[in-house]
C-alpha cells in the first residue's frame, strides 16, 4: 500500500522537476453529484455487425471513349457461412456477446457503507441509505421491459426519464435525458412484516423449510431473507414471485439451455413480505418510476479518507429508501433493511398471476443485501452529544485515570505498614502510568510469573532507551529483557518487540527471501575481496590499471625519467592464507568490505542511496524491498492490534486516546526482523549492522531542487498520533481528517512540504489509529469531519404527528441550492431558505404505508428552489437535487491544544536514526539528570590496605564498598587474613615459589594473542606481538574484552594438596585523574604509565566465562580496577573459622578461570611508543603498551601467601576496526 507521505513525496517530487501534477478533479472539502451513472452498456445480449466500403477511382484507356474516370465500391465485411448472394446484397456475419453484471447477489467488497450501521440506534425519521464503491451498479441492468399501454415510442419503466426543459417548459434536446430509474431500491421493514409461518412455508414450497424433512419455521434467519438457488427460487410458483422470464422470452436459451437461469445453482436470498405490503410499496407503475429520485452519485475528493491509496478522486453510488421506521413506538424496535432487485417488478404488477393473488397471500424479491438497526423513540441522543462524549473523556493511551488516581492516593497516603508493598504498589503504578500492563510469562525455566508488557504507543515522551549501555543488535532477544528491581518483575517490552519483528519477517516470505539473497550476495562479495586484498591478489580492474601505469613507465624509460626500482625487504616470518571468514586477521578487511557492498547495492544507478521517491532505479532489486518493508513497520503497518492496545481498558468504547511512539521498541523490532537468514555470524551481525546504517543515511537523505539546493523534505516516520473507538466510524467509515499545523507567520505558505499526516488507517470498523510525525507542541488543530458520501438522509427537520393522522404533517428546512457559480458562496455555509415548508397528510409523507412520497416531494423541491432565488436555475427535479434537500446537517468536531502565545511556540527538530553500532545515537535531548542517581562512576578513594601496583607484600584487606551497587560491585564485609610476602627461595610449605597461571587479554572478536616460537630455535616463544594482537581505541562501538587465565600446563601434574587458592587478584590501570596521596606517585606523571580503561567506566560487568565454581568480583578504586577470582561460597568463611574460602588446584576444576569484561571503553594511547612486532622492524603507527598484573594468593598454615606478579603486557593502537 502507498502511503500518504510517499504520495505526498511523489508530488513534491514532480513539482519540483518541473512537471507537477495537474489540479484535483475536486478540491478539498467539495463533491460533486450526478442523477445517474449509465454504462456505456446495460446488462445483457448484445450483436455487432461491423463491415468497411471502400470506394476508389481509376483512369483507364483503353475504355472508349477514352481518359475515363471510373469508381467502383468494395465491402469488406465478415460473411454469413453457406450464403451464396453477390457480396452487394450479402448479409453480414453478426457476432454475438453478452455483457455481465451482477443480478441475484451483490459481493461485499462491492459495498462501502451503510446508515444506519448494523445494530445502530437511530431516530425514526431517518432515511436508510446504502453507499456502492461502483457508481455505475444502480443502473447496470434495465429495470424493465415492460411497456404499458398507451406508452409513447414503446417507453418502458427502464427507460431514460425526465428531458431537460429550459424555463419555459421546452425540451432542450432530444437527446438529453436528467433520469434513470435503477434496477435496485432500499426498503426498510418491521420483522413481523418478513416473518412466514410454516403452512405458508409449504405453499411456497420453501428449500429446507418444508416437505418431510423440513426444518422447524422457529430457526428461520432473523433477517426474513432465506437462502435458496436460483433455480429452486424460480421453480416457485409464479403468482409468488418477480416474473424474470419476462425478461428472456425472445431468448428461450438464457432461460432452457445448459447455461439457463432454471438450471443455475448460484445462492440467493429471498424475503416474502405479503402482497398488502408489497403493493402499499410498489401500488403502480408511476411510483416504481419514482425510484429515480432515490439513486445517484457523488464524486468527492479522497483526502483525508483513511486507507485511501493513491487516488484523490473517489465515485459513489447512494441508494436512499423511501420507507422509513415505523413512528408510532414508545421504545426502541428492531428494523431490516434489505436492498432488493425491482428488475421487471414492473410486468409483475400488471401480471395475471399477480392481480389474482390475495393480499394476505406471499410473494418472493430477491435481497442482494440486508441488515438491521434500531429505531428510537422521538428525541433520543442525537450526534452531537455522542461526539462530546467522546471529546471529553481524552486522555493519553493508558490504565483510565480514575485507576490511576486510586492508586496515587495509596501511594501519596500507604494504606499499609508493609515497606516492601508500598514499595510495590508504587512501583506498578508508576508502570501503569508509562502504558504498561501486567501479562503471564513462562521464563526458560519453566515457571509461570508475571511480567511487565507494553507495545510501542506509550502515554509519555521516551528520549532514549532504557539504559545508556544499551545493546544495538541481538540474535535471541535476551539482552533487551529489562528487570525492575522494585517489583522484581521482569520487563519484556523489547524483548517481544524483538520476537514480533522475528516473526513478521519469516511470515512474509517476499521479505525474507530479499533478506536472504542480498546478505548472500553482500557476504560472499566481500569475503572474496577480503581475500584478495589479503593475499596481495590484484583484481581485474587493478590489474587493468597497473598493466596502464607499467605501459606509461616503459614508454618514459627513453626519456630517462623512470623511477628509482623499489627494494623489497623480505618478511623474517610468512603467514599463511586465509582460510575461514572467521580469521581474526580477516575479519576487519571483511567487514570494510561489507559496509562497501551494503552502500553499493542499496544506492541507485545515480549513486545516492536509493530513495522510495527517486526516479534512479535501484542497482539491486532486492534493496527496495528491505526499505520498504523496514519503512512499513516504522509506521506500524501490520503490528498487531494487541501490541498497539495491550489492555483493553486502554481504549474502552467512546474514546479517544493520544500516543507517542517509542523508537526503541520500534528499533527493536527491525533488529529482530533483520537478524532473519544470519546463517555465518554468531556474536556481531555485520550485514544487519550496515543495512541499519544505510538505512539511516536514506533517514537523513533530502528531496533535491533541480538547482543542486535542498527542499527540505525528508522521509516521513510518525513519532505522535491518536487513536480513535467509537461507533462514530461505523456512521462514517470514510471519516475526513485534517491536522493543521503550527507555523511561523513569516513562513512562506509552501514552506512545509511534508504531509500533514503520515498514516490513518481502521484497525476495525470502529477504530481509527492516525499517525503524525511531529510532536504536540507544533499542534494547531485536529479536525474529523463527515465525509461527503457517508452523511445520514432524513425525513424533513422534524415530524409532527397526530391523534388524526389528516393533521400529521412533515416539516423541512430547505437548503439553498446553486446552479449560478458567480452567486454560491465558497467558503461558508450555505443558507437556509426563508421560513419553513410543511406538506400535509399523504402529501410529502404516507403515514399508513411509510413511504415517502418522493416523486411529489422532489416536484416540490425544485418548485421551492425556483420560487426563492435566481442563483438555482434547474427546472426539472432529480435525484441529486432531492439528496441535498434530505440530507441532515454535516457535523464535524475539532480538537484544539492548549492556547500557546506565538512568541513561545517554535518547530522542534527530530531526527530519527536507527540504534546502530556508532556510539553515538541520540535521538532528541534528554532530560535534566537527577543528581541523586545511585550509580558510582571510577574513581572513587581507595580502599584501605589493598595491594597497589609495585608495593611488596603489603596488607591485602576487604573493600569497604557497598553491596550490590548499580555499578556490579559485589565485596564481602568481613576482612581475610593479612597476606603476606615470602622470599621465592624458601616458599613455605603448601605455597608454590612461582605463578601457576598465565594471563592473556583480547579483544572478543579477535581471539587468543598467537604465540610465535623463537627465530634463534631455542625453546619457548618470541616476546614480539603478532600484528593483530592489539586493541584498537577508536571502534565504533565498545567491545568486551576476554581475561585468560589458564593454569600453566607445568602446574597441572603437581600434588594437589600442596597448593591451596584463595584467590587471583588482576590490577588494571585506568584513565584517573586525581592523585595518588603520594604525588610522586601520579600515574600521569609516569613514562611507562598506559591505562587499559577509561576512569568514565562506571558500569563495569564481569563473568566468568566457563568456570562457574568461581566468581568474580569488582573494586572501584583510584587509579584502577581491580578483578578478583574468588571461589563460590555462600559466605566468607564456610568453615566458621577465620579461613576464607579456597580451593585446591591440583586438579582440572581451576585450569581455566577466564573472565570476561563487558563494553570496556579503550582510551586512546597516553604515552606513545614504538611498537616491534614479529616479523617486521618496526610498527609505524602510534601505540601503547598497558602493564595488567595478577596476583595469586595460596592458604597456608593459617596464613595467606602472595606470590610474585606475573604481568601480562597488552597493546594498543589508535585506530579503528570497520565494523567494529
């Protein structure tokens, strides 16, 4: 489906090329009527004889008398087989065909609306009205054939009516015809009127209502319509039914043949109102003819319509009933309506069959459609209160506020001592208020519990996601669970928004399956390139370019000016080829080579990215698809409901509810459709992470002048809107909605190109969800208004009923009509006519039938519009002139914010982005922080006694930091024993002299540091790095880095009894920029001083990557982060004694008790170095070497044991990885 912003985008788009579109057929807020609609051809049977002469001349001499001119004729024509005549008189072969039109039953697609609405309450006087999305179906079969006596140049019922006259009663033109009588009118019936009993069942020989096996008459449809072929409905006796052989009976075929009506088995419905009532209905010819005045058409512009598409000019058939409820009720009574076939009613009445028939007795029409509704007493609730209904109750899309105002007042005064339930109820009330509800969760161990569940339309404005640290991109969407440690509930908000974009992309198959060849065709291109690049492969465009330069370098070689050769220094080691995309080596060339694929195959053949309203084709046509669907889902477009509503007390009946949307719920959900045929990478989704950043680019991307400058229009995503439930849209389905727009009173009138609004569209028949991509602050107005198709018909202004019905009469309020354009006002109401007119008892209004008396009321219409002014100059009645007359007033309700002075006001600038990789995602200012926030950045005074970098054996005690913090900082309270040094060369018993673990660091993504082994063949590895082995500071996004720590393989056979762990302390040095107590000891002021973190990491999270028998634990201190690896217990001391809690090593349990340390923001190097790495001389970039140190701590006779550091040295460059 187009949007309107991409139609909106398309006109801009052409304007500003210089070919804008040409004007609306109708402007906005105008329509316009037509009596009648005539195809070209009615319904039916039809031959053509078509044949060409062709006359010549020729000059011929040897004619006598000679030089002259002869002309002969020649036919060319189709001849009839077998006929031996001249081809002059020969007759032409006709070919038959047979127009097709509905005539038993009416699709419903076919129908747009209908007033009243199925179950709808509604006054009495109102007319029942139908509107046809085919403004040629009221007239696409004749209506009859029949010609009555006496009748002028064989004129039948269906037949143009009514010629055009000129003031003085003239005929203007023979060929000119105001009328036509449609073959469909609209009736309206009280049940009693429709209900049949069961002997009357079996004398009409009704299908499944009688014979032996006939079902009980009770069960019969509530509607009066029953089923039945169209052969059972004719094989029903004559007398009580509609006479269609009338119709065919030049034709035996269409009534006989294999393809006849007797043998067809389509369904129809049939009602059976009594000949009484049915005669009161249709008494004669004349008021069958009056149907003529209840049919026409209006042609109205689309603007506004909600689900419109791209037309701005729809065509509507109205079908209006002259019958109306019954008037005399004291309480409200159920009606039908039911739009019947009156095709050749006319010969039926004047049948034998027909004039013979007792009134009581039944007789069958045919119902191409039916529904029922209410009718009310006179004076009930009319329209317009039901609209203030709905205006007054608005609120922001949440729990109703009188909950919310109950559970404010227990949170303001605590009806309970309970701590801990205060603390809950305030904290679902806070929930409720942001839009959210409680659902049943089974989490993945199997238990049932609750859990907090909203969708993406929030009551409040959302700056950001949940958390600053937050994850761009997820392959099972546990990272966006969110738990709430007041109520400890977890939220899955995101979480389901990430499953529901899953799912909506493996249901759409065309999706998936572009999804799937364009990261195909991405990943396989750019490993290929990667390779190359690599090897030092040259490719076929640079090798063209090379074997260029070499021609250009020989040819100069004459003139001396070749340069100097280039001497190549042999590599001291070789690496071997790639061989697996997951090569760390690989990885960045991949990964720069994917960002290139991705921009290539997403731009156009201009270059630029591709755009929905460029006119560049798009170099791979699976990228529009992705963008689209991608756009698609920004607007909401198959969300379902019960995400966008997740409780229905949000949105009761009569209602109106305002929203804002929630950009990381909506991110989430592209993450997730996105994360679909990922068959290579495991932790970091390349092709996902480019498709989101191209995707953005076209989020920034402008609508260019044909001069180079820009026009300001950019791709339209909503981030405001409203929902609207009330029965309201069942009266108005097309219901017309205008937002107006604050702006400056300086500002050019086309400044603005953008739409007014992104997107309306019905969830259900009385729900209207609207989308805006401005924010309420810039709100002028908001404006629902009845569409000009979808307005209600009544009988006159009031009614005036009375004991003698000779003293009942109708009373109408007339509206001016224009037919003279220099006197019709344009932008006002038009005026009531003076005074009022009433038409007495059976006049205008038959009380005892119900049936309008249109043919004299439209007579009296127009008389009343010629005798009152000169601006209406029609003189002949007709259909759309008798609609305007009956229609009720068009109401509409406006919706305006708070009066803002201009002076205050002013546009706000939204740039939507996806959340991506870059590290730098805002998407609009954020609030005011609270500075009592509970988070502990780096940085904070060291705990006292705690081993520092380059101290001996020092006193190694507890951190007195506190439990639990936000920051992931978990430390004991209770100090262990004093930990003390030892002379290497006489350890003591239980202790060993030398480390038992080495320490590495890396990158995630890059895996473990290779080990080279030494050039000179002696034992053991060469101390220089490989030249992938260093962090890089200047990534798009932080990565998580990977502490090994692996038991030496020497250490592994040792008794285990011997050595007991307490724990592994690791110091790492980060960025701080206050001073040790001691100044000569600032970290600053240290050559070799390098940290390995920012001091601005104030979230640092660590796990243990496999070793679940030990933990992890933070301190936050000074100059550095210290990691301590600590075996699990429940408490400090498991024993109850002062001896802390250890573990022996001597067997495989603790032979890996790496950790991993998550997003940790790299600094840039401090003190610069020059870098050796093996097999080169030297590393021209600038680096830096951090020193990370581990200490090991044995138990021993009652005492603990440090043994000596064993640093682990890591490398830093300052560059970044792409794609990482």
């Amino acid at each position: 489906m187009t949007s309107l912003t991409d139609r909106n985008a398309t006109i801009v788009r052409d304007t500003l090329s210089g070919n804008p579109p040409g004007p609306p057929p109708l402007e906005q807020n105008r329509m316009r009527l037509f009596s009648y609609y005539k195809p070209g051809l009615e319904a039916g049977n039809y031959h053509i004889e078509a044949e060409q002469r062709i006359t010549s001349q020729s000059y011929s001499s040897s004619k006598n008398p000679p030089h002259v001119w002869e002309s002969a004729t020649k036919r060319v024509f189709n001849k009839v087989p077998g006929d031996t005549a001249p081809d002059s008189v020969r007759p032409v072969l006709a070919q038959d065909f047979q127009v097709m039109a509905p005539q038993f039953s009416l699709e419903r697609e076919m129908i747009n609306s209908y007033y009243p609405p199925e179950g709808h309450q509604d006054e009495g006087r109102i007319l029942p009205h139908i509107v046809l999305n085919d403004p040629h179906f009221p007239w696409e079969r004749d209506a009859g054939t029949f010609e009555a006596a006496g009748a002028v140049n064989h004129e039948s019922i269906g037949s143009m009516k009514d010629p055009d006259l000129d003031k003085a009663g003239h005929q203007v033109s023979p060929l000119q015809y105001r009328s036509k009588v449609p073959w469909i009118a609209l009736l309206v019936f009280d049940p009693a009127e429709l209900k049949i009993s069961a002997a009357e069942a079996n004398t009409l020989s009704m299908p499944a209502y009688s014979g032996a096996e006939a079902k009980d008459i009770a069960d019969a449809p509530s509607t009066g319509a029953f089923e039945m072929q169209v052969k059972q409905y004719l094989s029903i006796a004559q007398k009580n039914r509609i006479n269609f052989e009338v119709g065919l009976s030049e034709e035996t075929d269409e009534l006989n043949g294999d393809d006849g009506l007797l043998k067809e088995t389509a369904t129809i419905q049939a009602i059976f109102p009594t000949k009484g009532t049915f005669k009161a209905i249709f008494p004669d010819a004349a008021h069958l003819e009056a149907n003529k005045y209840l049919a026409h058409v209006r042609a109205v512009n689309t603007i506004g319509f909600p689900d419109a598409g791209t037309e701005m000019l729809g065509n509507y058939s109205i079908v209006i009933s002259a019958r109306i409820a019954n008037l005399n009720i004291n309480e409200p009574t159920t009606q039908l309506c039911h739009l019947v076939s009156i095709e050749h009613v006319d010969s039926t009445i004047q049948s034998a069959p027909y004039t013979g028939l007792a009134d009581t007795e039944r007789i069958g029409i045919v119902s191409l459609f039916s529904w029922t509704y209410t009718a009310l007493p006179p004076n009930p609730i009319n329209f317009v209160d039901s609209i203030e209904h709905v205006v007054e109750g608005m609120q922001m899309l949440r729990a109703p506020e009188i909950v919310l105002k109950n559970l404010r007042e227990q949170v303001i005064e605590p009806r309970t001592t309970d701590v801990t339930e205060q603390k809950g109820i305030a904290s679902v009330y806070q929930r409720l208020s942001a839009g959210y509800t409680l659902s049943r969760w089974r989490c993945e161990s199997g238990e049932e519990t609750a859990a907090f569940s909203r969708g993406p339309l929030v009551p409040e404005k959302l700056y950001g996601p949940p958390v600053d640290d937050w994850p761009t991109g997820s392959n099972n969407s546990k990272e966006y669970q969110v738990l709430d440690r007041a109520s400890g509930l977890m939220d899955l908000s995101y979480s389901s928004a990430w499953q529901l974009g899953k799912t909506l992309a493996i249901a759409d198959t065309v999706f998936n399956a572009a999804l799937m060849r364009f990261r195909s065709l991405v990943y396989t291109w750019a490993a290929d390139k990667a390779r190359l690049q690599k090897d030092n492969i040259t490719s076929r465009e640079g090798l063209a370019i090379k074997l260029a330069n070499d021609i250009r370098i020989i040819g100069g070689l004459s003139a001396g000016n070749a340069p100097d050769p280039r001497r190549v220094v042999p590599s001291t080691g070789k690496d071997l080829p790639p061989n697996s995309v997951g090569d760390p080596s690989l990885r960045p060339l991949i990964a720069a080579k994917i960002r290139e694929a991705v921009a290539t195959q997403a731009s156009g053949t201009g270059g630029d990215i591709w755009k929905a309203w460029s006119l560049d084709k798009p170099k791979n046509s699976d990228w529009p698809i992705i963008s689209t669907w991608i756009s698609n889902k920004l607007s909401l477009m198959d969300i379902p409901a019960h995400y966008l509503i997740p409780d229905p007390s949000y949105l009761p009946d009569e209602s109106l509810r305002f929203f804002h949307i929630d950009d990381t719920w909506m991110d989430c959900i592209v993450d997730g459709a996105l994360s679909v045929a990922n068959h290579l990478d495991r932790d970091d989704d390349l092709v996902r992470t480019y498709i989101k950043q191209v995707y953005n680019q076209y989020l920034d991307s402008e609508m260019m002048k044909p001069d180079g400058t820009s026009s300001g229009l950019k791709p339209q995503i909503p981030c405001y809107g409203f929902v609207l439930r009330s029965q309201i849209l069942k009266v108005m389905p097309d219901i017309r909605i205008t937002v107006d727009w604050w702006k400056p009173k300086d500002e050019a009138k086309d400044a603005d190109q953008r739409a007014s609004v992104c997107r309306y569209t019905k969830l259900d028949d009385i729900t209207l969800l609207a989308l805006l991509d401005r924010q309420p602050e810039e709100l002028e107005s908001i404006i629902l208004a009845q569409p000009p198709h979808q307005q209600r018909f009544s009988l006159g202004y009031a009614l005036h009923p009375d004991v003698s019905p000779e003293k009942s009469s109708v009373e109408f309020k007339f509206r001016q009509l224009y037919t003279v354009g220099a006197q019709m006002p344009m932008d006002t109401i038009w005026p009531l006519l003076d005074g009022e007119a009433r038409g007495r008892h059976d006049e205008w209004y038959n009380w005892d039938s119900r049936m309008v008396q249109v043919d004299q009321l439209a007579k009296d219409v127009n008389a009343k519009l010629q005798l009152d002014s000169n601006a209406y100059q029609d003189y002949v009645p007709t259909s759309a002139e008798l609609a305007m007359e009956l229609n009720d007033p068009s109401y509409f309700f406006s919706i305006l914010p708070r009066p803002k002075p201009d002076a205050k006001r002013e546009k706000v600038a939204r740039r939507r982005q996806l959340r991506t990789k870059e590290g730098k995602w805002k998407a609009e200012p954020p609030p005011p922080v609270d500075e009592k926030s509970s988070s502990t950045p780096l940085g904070g005074p060291e705990p006292p006694g705690l081993l520092q970098p380059g101290e001996g054996g020092a006193h190694i005690g507890s951190s007195p930091a506190k439990f639990g913090g936000s920051n992931g900082v978990v430390i004991s309270k209770e100090p262990p024993p004093a930990v003390l040094p030892f002379d290497p060369r006489a350890a003591p018993k239980g202790v060993p002299k030398l480390t038992c673990f080495a320490l590495n660091v890396y990158a995630d993504y890059k895996g473990l540091p290779k080990k080279w082994p030494r050039a000179s063949g002696l034992p053991g590895f060469d101390d220089k790095p490989d030249e992938n082995d260093y962090l890089p500071t200047k990534n798009d996004y932080l990565y998580d880095l990977i502490f090994s720590v692996q038991k030496l393989p020497a250490r592994k056979g040792e008794n285990p009894i011997d050595y007991t762990l307490q724990e592994i302390l690791i110091i790492i040095p980060h960025t701080a920029s206050g001073k040790d107590p001691d100044s000569s000891r600032d970290p600053r002021q240290q050559k070799n001083y390098e940290p390995l973190c920012e001091a601005s990491y104030a979230d640092p999270r660590a796990r243990m990557l496999s070793n679940q028998r030990f933990v992890v634990f933070l301190n936050n201190t000074k100059t550095n982060l210290q990691v301590r690896i600590v075996p699990r217990s429940a408490t400090m001391f498991p024993t109850g004694k002062q001896v802390p809690a250890s573990m022996s090593i001597g067997d495989s349990r603790s032979d890996d008790l790496s950790f991993r340390l998550a997003e940790v923001p790299v600094p840039q190097v401090l003190n610069v170095k020059r870098l050796l790495v093996h097999g080169k001389d030297h590393f021209d970039r600038p680096g830096g070497v951090v020193k990370v140190q581990m200490f090991e701590m044995y138990f021993s006779g009652g005492k603990v044991y440090s043994v000596p550091s064993n640093p682990c040295y890591v490398y830093k460059l300052d560059q970044g990885e792409p794609g990482t």
